[in-house]
C-alpha cells in the first residue's frame, strides 16, 4: 500500500509537469506561427486587399469564369506572382494563372490539428490526396515563397482555398524555414507531451484504484479510452479512504479494524458489532445501550 501511494504521487507529479510542457510547446508553436504570419504578410502587404476582393467572390458564388477573369487581373496588378491557384475543398483547381493547370488536381493535402477548436496529437485529412496522374507539376524554385492566403466558403457550403507563391528574397525565405522549424519542433514536444499525458492519466486512476476496494483494471481501461471524461467519473465514485489513527496507513471506510497494525477504526456495538455513531446511546442494529 505505501508503495503503490508513493508512486502514485510521482506520477501525479510527472503529469503536471508534462501539462506545464504541453502549455508552453503549445504557446511557442502559436508564437512561431504568429511570426511567421507577420514575415509572410510583411513582405508583399498590398496583396493582402486583392486577394480579398477575390475570396468575396467566392463567397457569392460567382462562376468559375468569374474567378478566373479576377485572378487574371491579379496577376497582372502583381508581377511578382510565381503561380496562383483557387482549388475547391477536393484539391482540384478552379482557377489558375497557368490556364491549362484548370481541371487538375493541386498536390497538397490539407490537414489539421484541431477538431472544434480542441488541439490533437496527430494531423488529420481536411481534403484527399488529389490521383497522381491528375496532378498539376508545382513549380519549384529556392526564391519563390508558398502561402495558402484565403479559405473562403461558397454559398454552397464548399470550401475554397486561394494558394500560390511569390518572389522573395533569399533573407526571408531563410528566416521562415528557421520559424517553421522552431513551430513544427514545438508542435512535436506538444503532441509527445499529450500521448504521455493520456497514459499516465489511465495509469494513475489505476494505481489509485489499486489502494481501493474497486476493481483498479476496469476503472484503468475506462479511462484509457475516455481520459479526462473516465478520470473524471472515477473522481465522483471512487471509494473514500481514511487514517488509521494508530500507523497513519490509510484504510478503506468501509473497514472496522486496520489491516496494516488491527487497531479499531470505528465505534461498535459490544453486542452485535455494528457500527456506532458518537451521539447515539442504543445501538441502531440490536438496540443494546451503551455504557
């Protein structure tokens, strides 16, 4: 029993300790992506308006024909495009700056770490990988900087996204790959942080559960599945506990006699041996009086 509480409390220590990291991995993936945003939206920021002219189109639900005329004019406004592309939620290409990339696929797969604004452990698929043998060839060079610059729903509930790059100096494209590596390193301290908070959680309900009169693999696997919601629950209906007065081990309430020196726990009825409370002078199961 001491040694099964003594473990428990380091576990206990070494999830909050893993929580404080998840926090602060969690705080610098948003600061390194926060500065990447302000890098990316400082290079070129007269981009920003007319990209906007061209996401509120989509969300009126203009015409394909409509959105290629408008990104036309885009480009030629902006010469220091690379290539610019609209694909709808599906990876294929609506509008482009190369005409015949029209109908394929764009080889990008969009994924996400949130689902309803709560952060998850692993990356899962927005959009399907697009056939490789519908894909569009992306242009490759060390100058040109990739952005996805709009998601904008039409009034048909797709998703369109507004993707491409643009010329920019070697600088810049040095200081985004040392943020995006500083915000994928902090993202891969979040999610090992999180697998290992998920299974001390189950571990520790476990071992708590051990010092219980409960079944400690039940509650263990309940929570190993459910986490918070299953520690939560065990929290609520776990068995309490108490102090042996005589050798301070702790014993279940539902004892009379400790198990670790045999001192009695509780007052009871010289008679019957039921349990007694202060106040009462006969005892509630045989009703003898009490001396």
């Amino acid at each position: 029993m001491p040694g099964t509480l003594l473990a428990n409390r380091k576990i206990a220590i070494t999830i909050i300790s893993i929580i404080i990291l998840m926090l602060l991995s969690m705080g610098g993936a948003y600061l390194g992506g926060l500065k990447q945003k302000q890098l990316m939206d400082s290079v070129n920021p007269q981009l920003n308006p007319s990209i906007s002219e061209l996401g509120k189109l989509i969300q009126k639900g203009e015409t394909p024909e409509v959105l290629q005329h408008q990104l036309k004019i885009l480009i030629s406004n902006h010469e220091q495009f690379g290539d610019l592309f609209i694909i709808n939620q599906d990876a294929t290409i609506i509008a482009a700056k190369d005409t015949n990339a029209v109908g394929l696929a764009y080889p990008i797969m969009f994924t996400s770490n949130m689902f309803k604004g709560l952060p998850l452990p692993f990356a899962y698929k927005k959009s399907e990988m697009p056939p490789p043998s519908n894909s569009y060839t992306v242009m490759s060079n060390p100058n040109l900087m990739f952005k996805v610059f709009g998601s904008y729903k039409a009034p048909d509930n797709n998703l369109y996204h507004i993707i491409g790059n643009y010329h920019v100096s070697s600088t810049i494209n040095e200081q985004l790959d040392r943020f995006g590596y500083y915000t994928m390193l902090c993202m891969r301290v979040y999610h090992i942080c999180f697998i290992l908070f998920w299974l001390l959680l189950a571990i520790w309900v476990y071992q708590d559960a051990r010092r219980r009169p409960t079944n400690a693999a039940a509650w263990g696997i309940l929570t190993l599945f459910t986490n918070v919601i299953g520690w939560l629950v065990y929290l609520i209906a776990r068995p309490m506990l108490s102090l042996c007065p005589n050798c301070n081990q702790e014993q279940s309430n539902d004892l009379k006699f400790c198990t670790s020196c045999g001192a009695l726990l509780k007052s009871c009825c010289t008679e019957c041996g039921g349990e007694l409370k202060g106040e009462w002078e006969y005892c509630g199961s045989c009703g003898h009086k009490m001396g």
